[in-house]
C-alpha cells in the first residue's frame, strides 16, 4: 500500500516562530488532506489539498502532486497551535492512509 | 449544523467482552469511516460505509465489524475483546464522492483490561 511520510517527527518552537511541516508519499494520489489532533483527541480538517496552495489565516499548505510531497507553514505560531499534525491521503474512495504525525509543542 | 457525533466518550471493558461504538455523521453526509488510534500503530483505517454498504476494508481482522442505517449512522462491533484492542476509535463522515474532504468526531476511548 501507499507509505506516507511525516517529517519532522517532533519540533519545539517558541511562540511567534515560523515552522514547515513536510509530508512524502510514495505513489499518486487524488486526495491530500491536513488535521491538527489537539490534547482532547479531537481531528481538525486544516486543508483539503490533493495540488496547489491553499491559505487560511496563519496557516498555508502546498502540495506538489508530480513530486508527492505536500508542506504545511505555520506563521507566527501561538502556544495554541501545539499538538499533533497528521498528514493523510487517499487512493480510493472512503479510505486514507496516514503518516506518523508530527507533535508540535510552542512555548510562550 | 451538527459535527460528527460519537457515543460514548469513554469505554472500559474487560478481556472476552464485545463492545458496540456509535456514529451520527454530519447531516447529509452518507460515507462514514472508522480509525482506529494507539500509540504504537497511529491512525489505522478499519472499513468505511456508504449508502449501507461496505465499500471500503482495512487489515483487521474479523472481530471487527460495522454497519450503516438508512439514516447513515454507523456503528462498528468488536467482540472477544483483546487487551491490544485498546486505542482511540474515531469516526469520520464525508459527502461520499471520490476522496472527499474528511470531518471526524470526538472518538471514543475504550480501554480493555
């Protein structure tokens, strides 16, 4: 199956930094979405973004498809931003694979 | 509208038990997945239903087992329950076209002991 990879897989910023995100997969796919898991468990849907940019806010997202890799850009991270961001694509319909997630603590 | 609504939150169960989870996906959304989270495995897809039906399996084996109503809730069994089949299940609902945009719930923590 499909492998996707996450990298870094821990990142420790102070609050107002900047932060890039990487996410690599080894075959084509026809969708690409980002989450942020927060300390409650709960899955956010940051980005649906299988090519292109995408802005929302403090946060961006770029996914080159050709070259399967997909970057996420924190700006000016605030101490909420922390938690985990998983990475996930799909192949088929109804099912995603996702990569190890990258925890993302901000300190103030 | 509503989120995705899990029942219950939490679970404790104990070794040989089966457990029943429940779904309510966003309104209009017909496609329900469930994942399954620990530590170990990370976020592992278990099966994804559309319009009642099975579309979509993952590697478990065949304790674990779901279905959808006509109203598109879902709800997944795992029965002979394993110290291992502790973890975080999550549900995600979707419109149900070809890789669409996933809004998942709370999850529900089930602890087996």
């Amino acid at each position: 199956g499909i492998q996707v990879e996450q990298s870094p897989p821990d990142l420790i910023l102070q609050e107002g930094a900047n932060s890039t995100l990487r996410c690599n997969f080894s075959d084509s796919v026809n969708n690409l979405q980002w989450f942020h898991q927060n300390p409650w468990g709960q899955l956010i849907n940051l980005f649906y973004i299988p090519s292109g940019t995408k802005q929302n806010g403090r946060l961006s997202a770029t996914t080159v498809a050709t070259e399967r890799y997909s970057l996420l850009y924190i700006s000016s991270s605030q101490t909420t931003d922390s938690g985990v961001y998983f990475c996930a694509v799909g192949t088929n319909a109804g099912k995603s694979t996702f990569g190890d997630g990258t925890t993302l603590t901000v300190k103030p | 509208k509503a989120g995705v609504t899990q029942t219950p939150r939490y679970l404790i169960k104990t070794r040989g038990q089966q457990v029943t989870l429940s779904c309510s996906p966003i309104s209009g959304h017909r496609s329900v997945s469930w994942y399954q989270q620990t530590p170990g495995q990370g976020l592992q897809f278990l099966f994804e239903y559309f319009s009642e039906t099975q579309r979509n399996k993952g590697n478990f084996p065949g304790r674990f087992s779901g279905r959808q109503f006509s109203n598109s809730r879902s709800e997944m069994n795992v029965s002979t329950l394993e110290l291992g089949d502790s973890a975080l299940y999550l549900c995600a609902s979707s419109l149900g076209g070809q890789g669409e945009k996933l809004f998942f719930g709370s999850g529900t923590q089930l602890s087996v002991l």
